[in-house]
C-alpha cells in the first residue's frame, strides 16, 4: 500500500509541475511588431499618380520641399535616422539604397545625395505623426534622363541596442529600415539605354568560389526585365565549363553591377578563360553580347581555394602520382625479380659445373684405383714355376 501511495503522489508531483510548465508566461525570441509606417506626401509635379514614390518632373535650378510624414504607433516616443542615398543596381538584379554616393559610378553626373537633404534625426511621439521636410535643389545645368535614389529611414539605435535577448543568447533585434524612392525628371524624352561590360574577375559568394561578369548602365535611364545568358570555358576551348540563366533584372541608372556565375563548389585552376554574355530588354527588346578573356592566377586561386566552403576536392593530381608511384613500384618489383632469377640461374649452373667435375673427379679417383689394384696383384705363371720348385727342392 505504501508502494501504491507513493506512486499516486509522484504522478500528482509531475502532473502538478508540467501545468507549471505550460502556466508559465513564456519568454519568446520573437520580435515585437514594428511601430514605425512611413508615407510619401505626393506634390503637384507628381508624374505618376497614386504612386507610394516620388516621382517628380522638376526644371533646372529650382528648389522644392517634399513632406515626408512618419507615424509612431507605440507606446514609446521613437527616434529614426533619415539618409538619403543614390539607388545602386544590387547583384540580386534589385535597386538597392543602402550605400551613399561615395562608391558612384562614373558615369553618374548627379547623384541624388547632392541634389536632396534632409534633417538626419527624427524623433517621432508615442502614438503620433511628424512631418519631416527634403529639401531638393536642382542643377541649373540642365540633366538628360533620370536622377534616382530613396529617402531611407532606419532606427536610430540600430548600431547600439543591445536587447536582454541578445544578452542572453537570442539574435533578435526590433530594428527597421524603410526605403522611399525619389526619382527626378527634366522631361519626358529618355535616352536609349545601353549596357557595357567592364570586368570578368573570379571572386567568393557566401564563401564559395564564383565568378562575376560586372556590367555597366552608362545611360540615365532604367533598364527593366532584363535577362542574361552567361557562360565561361577555358581559352581555346569551346566547350562551357559553367552557365547560368537569370531574368527579371532591374538595372538603376548610371550604375554597375555584378552578373555572378557560380562555379559549382569547384576549385578554381589557374590559366586563361572567355567569358561570353547575352543580356536581353524583355521590355524594349534591346539585346547586348559581350565575350571577354580573363585570367586567374596561381596565387588567386590558391588564395580563394583556400577560403573556400563546401569545395570538391580534385583528386586526379593525387590518383595520378599514386599510379606513377604504384607503376615504378612495380617496375621496380620487376627488375628485382629479373635479378634475382638471373642469379637462382647462375647459381644453379654453378652446382651443376660443380657436380660435374665432382662426378668426374670420383671417375677418375675410381680408375686410378683400380689401376693401382691391377698393378698389385701377383701374376699367375710366376706362382706355379715357383710352386714346381719348391716341390722339387723337397725331393
């Protein structure tokens, strides 16, 4: 009965403390919702109505401001940072408006950063709405084709925050960015657009061995739904060694970006390669083709092997020296056998040699023997003559 007792009571314990457990309020690594909403305020020289971007018409040497309202709907005054950077063509085939206008093309004339400002930091009340102006002072020279960048707002403890999450273990981070683009217009022609290649260069994605083909819009224009055909092969060989297909490409104006073939996990060998590039407007329907050497040497490939993930290794150096060293092994093994037969040869020719002339020797030893045994026996004539004396001296 005790047994019994004492059995109910452990069960009662464990049922008692698993509906702790699950009691509990739970302590999540889930990110709280974001409280920050931006929205463009749209001016009269809007092009594009109802858009959620500014897309402006605007004449040289003029100066506009552009409200830019920002919504907290937490329960805590925020505080935002506000940038505003050149769009760039990312190598995913996106506009990207992280990076300031210091890394530019060179053919970008205005970037917008120079053309635009505003204020850098913004706070915003719990529960409450700030305009925030950006100022735009136009060229007086007048500009062809587009000028295109965003308004990014990010939160202004991005780089110090530390959450008790994080502290404790959990990488999680209530940060954001919202990007707002802003693109400027003189007037409605555009200029055709073009694309031209620069650079083939072999270099590393997340670590694994790649190589970018690294292309150029010169044009103030956008070039969108673009596709490329890509494909390396080893100078004098016209067989490709790897390809890669992708479309849906955006291309910002005045910008380069990279087209990334991937090598496969594959080590990089050094020698020289071609390149070959079809890019196609599935918009306008403008095609480019583009083939270019270039090289890897020794030491890059060295180096980015080295830094490689996940790489195949090449075995074939390695199966060929063990079939060079297996195959003078075996010569070796032959040679060694050849000798030493030679010599069991040798060795038994001279056993032979020596059995016969000690065969011949004991022939000899045996005539001479029984020479010597001839020579020693006594002659019969003789015995009887000296018999017959011998009976006549008795008489």
């Amino acid at each position: 009965m005790n047994v019994l007792k004492q059995l109910k009571d452990w069960k009662w314990q464990l049922f008692s403390l698993l509906c702790v457990i699950f009691l509990l309020p739970i302590s999540t690594a889930q990110a709280e919702e974001i409280p920050i909403s931006v929205k463009a305020i749209l001016p009269d020289n809007q092009v594009t109505a109802d858009a959620g971007y500014y897309d402006l018409k605007v004449e040289p040497g003029s100066k506009q401001e552009l409200s830019f309202q920002l919504y907290n709907q937490g329960d805590k005054d925020a505080t935002v940072n506000i940038d505003i950077n050149p769009a760039y063509t990312g190598d995913g085939g996106s506009f990207v408006y992280t990076e300031s206008d210091a890394n530019k093309d060179s053919s970008m004339k205005y970037s917008l950063s120079s053309i635009a400002s505003s204020e850098q930091t913004v706070s915003i009340p719990a529960k409450g709405t700030t305009i925030t102006k950006v100022k735009l002072e136009i060229p007086s020279e007048p500009f062809e084709g587009l000028i295109l960048g965003a308004i990014r707002v990010t939160s202004a403890d991005a780089d110090t925050e530390k959450t008790e999450e994080t502290k404790k273990g959990f990488n999680i981070s209530n940060n954001f960015a919202y990007s707002v683009a802003i693109q400027l217009r003189e007037t409605d022609n555009l200029p055709e657009s073009d694309l031209v290649l620069k650079k083939v260069f072999a270099t590393q994605v997340a670590g694994r061995n790649t190589v970018k083909v690294n292309l150029q819009n010169p044009t103030p224009t956008i070039i969108d739904n673009v596709s490329y055909e890509a494909s390396i092969n080893k100078k004098g060989d016209s067989a490709p060694l790897h390809e890669t297909k992708v479309k849906g490409y955006r291309v910002a104006p005045n910008t380069n970006y990279n087209v990334p073939i991937s090598w496969e996990n594959q080590p990089f060998a050094a020698g020289a390669y071609v390149a070959n590039i079809k890019a196609k407007s599935e918009d306008t329907g403008q095609e480019w083709s583009f083939q270019q050497e270039f090289v890897i040497s020794a030491k890059e490939a060295k180096k980015l092997n080295d830094q490689a993930v996940d790489l195949e290794k090449d075995y074939l150096p390695y199966i060929l020296i063990g079939a060079g060293v297996f195959l003078v092994l075996v010569i070796l093994l032959i040679i060694l056998l050849v000798v030493l037969s030679k010599k069991k040869k040798k060795r038994k020719e001279r056993e032979r040699i020596a059995r016969l002339k000690k065969r011949k020797k004991g022939k000899e030893h045996d005539r001479r023997t029984n020479n010597e045994k001839r020579n020693n026996r006594p002659n019969g004539k003789q015995s009887t003559s000296n018999r017959g004396n011998v009976k006549r001296k008795r008489t």
